[in-house]
C-alpha cells in the first residue's frame, strides 16, 4: 500500500509510520520540518502543507490512503486543520484514496445520548479550543460526499506523549463512547493506537464512520 502521511514528526504520526513500515508499506511522511525524517526503508520525506491545494493534489496522486496526523488547533499562520479539510475531500475525489484521521476525544460521548466529553464539567477549559476544532473536523467528515470513504479514530481520554506507555499489541474497539476499563481508566499507549489504526487500514471495518479504541 502507498500511504501518504501528514504530521508524520508528530506523537502520533510518528508511531503510525513506524508501523506501517514494519508491515511493508510505502509510506511518504510529510510535515513542514522534515529534517528529521531519513529516506529508506520505505519511507520519502516531503516538505509541505495540508493548506497547500496543490501540493496535496500531487503528493497524493498515487496515494492508497492518506492519513492526518496533526493537532486540530491552529498551527503557524492562523491555519487549522478543519481549514484543509475542503482540500483533503477534494484531493480524495479526485486521486480516489481512503481518508484517516487522528481525532480528538472530546467529541465522544460519556453514555448513550450525551454528553461529549467536551461538554462534562471535569474538561479543562485549556483544552477545550483543541476539542472543539476537532469535533468540527468530524462533522465535517460526515458531511463529505458519499464518494469519500473516510475513517477518523478517537483515542480515549488519556493519550499522548506524557502516557506513552509499552506496547502490549491488544486495545479495544467503540464507536461514539469514550472506553473505559473496570478501573474506570481510559487510557491506550502511543504504540497500540498505531496498531489499531494500521490495522483498520490493512483490515477496513469502518468505513466512513468514526471508531474509538483503548484498553
């Protein structure tokens, strides 16, 4: 498979390229910065931008499936990810690849019919714009054309590089409800999210839909 990732330097991004190289497939990794990102094995390091129409329009040309690593608040220049999504649907219209995400928690619910995570008393207001940038990209989403086979994976509550954790190779699956474990615990490392979001490449179930995954 040739995969085509934006925000490939990041936490995420940067478990996921790890692991679609382990499995054989090609991957180009994007990010403004790409220094730190070597040729071979797989990989062709590119310079650019989701906000660049025509970058994305070329870069993805040949692309199976494009994947979106990056934060959902704005990054240099004032721009936000929801702001490419326009581009990134389009692009997917016209070169005919799958669209994945990394989503955000927030918008996952705590039980049936609500609230979002967002929306609980318990969520820090710092993190709130982030969040709230997120959910829009997956409204967005499910709004695309229906010729848009898209897929947008939240992580549960805890995830980052403060909780890397160990790979144990397992996680669970959930829809629109934020997974929690016995303990109440709502956690996954940064090496099994990638599992699961490779798995869903290698093996798509959830097609045009948002899924979640944690332990």
């Amino acid at each position: 498979m040739r995969i085509v990732l934006f925000g490939a330097t990041g936490y995420a991004g940067g478990r996921i390229l790890e692991e679609a190289l382990s499995r054989g497939h090609e991957v180009v990794g994007v990010a403004r910065d790409v220094s730190g990102l070597a040729d071979g094995g797989g990989l062709t390091a590119r310079a650019g931008s989701m906000h660049d129409p025509d970058f994305v329009v070329d870069v993805t040309r040949d692309a199976d499936a494009v994947l979106i690593a990056t934060p959902g608040r704005p990054l240099e220049g004032g721009k936000k990810l929801l702001d490419a999504v326009p581009t990134l649907l389009g692009a997917a219209r016209e070169n005919g690849f799958r669209l994945g995400v990394v989503g955000g928690a927030g918008s996952l619910l705590v039980a049936e019919g609500g609230p979002r995570v967002i929306d609980t008393p318990e969520f820090p207001d710092e993190f709130k714009p982030e969040a709230s940038s997120h959910a829009k990209v997956l409204d967005a989403l499910r709004e695309a054309p229906q010729d848009v086979d898209w897929f947008y994976v939240s992580p549960p509550a805890v995830f980052g590089s403060y909780a890397a954790g160990e790979r144990t190779g397992t996680y669970r699956v959930g829809g629109d409800l934020l997974l929690s474990d016995a303990d109440g615990s709502s956690t996954i490392g940064g090496d099994d999210y990638a599992l699961a979001f490779v798995d869903e490449l290698d093996r798509p179930a959830h097609r045009r839909t948002r899924f979640t995954v944690a332990y």
